[in-house]
C-alpha cells in the first residue's frame, strides 16, 4: 500500500497560453491571477463542474479500498442515487453528500475504515488527467481563454458563437467518462488566485 500521499511529488506544472496547471496528489489546480473577467457581448463565462467528482470516479470506474471489496461500489453508488432524490441545499442533500465525500476522504486516513491510499490515489490521478482531456478540447476553439481548473471543473471564456461546441465537447466527455457535467453561467469573475476568487452568476 501506497504510505505518503501528501507532499510527495511537488513542481509537477505545465504552462499552456500563460496559464500553470499543477498537479498534485490532491487534485489539479490552475488560475489566472490578480484579474476581473467580465461575461461580454461577445464572450461568455462558463463554469462546467463534475457532479460528485471523487466518488462518481469510484463508482464508474468500479474503484474500491481492496479490503471492503466491490460491494462497496455498490453500496457507494446506492448512497449517491439516494442524494439525487432530495433537492440541493436541503439537509438531507447535505448529509448524503458528507457521507460520500466523508468515505472518499476517509481512504486517505489511517484511523478510517475506508483507509486504502491506492484507492485514493486512482481517483485523483485520473480526476486530473481526464479534467486535463477536458482542457485539452476547449483550448482547440478559437478565442477561448481558460480561467481556471480547480480539482473537480474549469472555468473559461468564451466567444458566444462557439457555445454550442463547447457544450458538443462536454457532451463527448460525457460519454467517454460516463461522468456527468453541470454548466453555470457567470457575469462577473474577480480572481486573485486558484483559492481566492468571486464569481457572480448571470
């Protein structure tokens, strides 16, 4: 079993149009810095968020700490299904929600009893490289400008002619990566780094 997962490969970037993707054993993280971005006649801000990331990268990709075995993926996925039947921001949204991320979080603790680094480590490895892929189709548009990706989704500006290929690119990665991704419009960013940021939806 894996033992150190914090700190243990650093300076790990790629620079791509002005911008430094790092990767880390946490997740990835990328941002334009010190920048108010407006939603313009002729550009959108888009935000396109992986719904439950981790443990939806656990669930399709039958991931499972090894001594709980793959029934494990099974009650998982039951845990998520059951969230997705009470409405976002009731407490019972939440507390489902804390018991998924609370698992995936737990692989990553000795004194759990979901401890399996493995298991922690697949899920964000691939995370970052399939947001990578993700990244990767955007910046094909012409005139779209990423703003940032940050552990579970990206954030771009782009020209509004091209929205409806952005969605076609999301729609692909959908399909490729059985993973399902949430679209939100902003009017406004004000970003200081990757952590520090306000953004007003339109």
């Amino acid at each position: 079993m894996i033992t150190e997962t914090k700190g243990v490969f650093k300076g790990l970037v790629a620079t791509v149009d002005g911008v430094d993707y790092k990767f880390g054993t946490g997740g990835i993280h990328a941002s334009v810095e010190s920048q108010v971005i407006h939603t313009t006649d002729t550009h959108q801000i888009v935000d396109v968020d992986v719904a439950s990331f981790y443990p939806n990268l656990a669930i399709k990709n039958k991931l499972f700490p090894a001594h709980l075995g793959e029934e494990f993926g099974d009650a998982y996925e039951g845990v998520y299904h059951t969230r997705k039947t009470y409405p976002k921001g009731t407490a019972e949204n939440e507390a489902f929600k804390l018991a998924l991320n609370g698992a995936y979080g737990g692989s990553n603790n000795e004194y759990s009893p979901f401890y399996d680094t493995q298991f922690t480590m697949a899920i964000t490895i691939n995370g970052q490289l399939l947001l990578c892929m993700l990244t990767e189709q955007m910046l094909k548009i012409p005139g779209l400008r990423m703003i940032q990706a940050n552990t579970d989704g990206i954030t771009y500006l782009c020209p509004h002619e091209y929205l409806d290929h952005t969605r076609a690119i999301c729609r692909w990665w959908e399909e490729l990566t059985s993973l399902e991704l949430e679209e939100a419009f902003y009017s406004m960013m004000a970003v200081r780094d990757v952590n520090s940021y306000i953004a007003v939806y339109q």
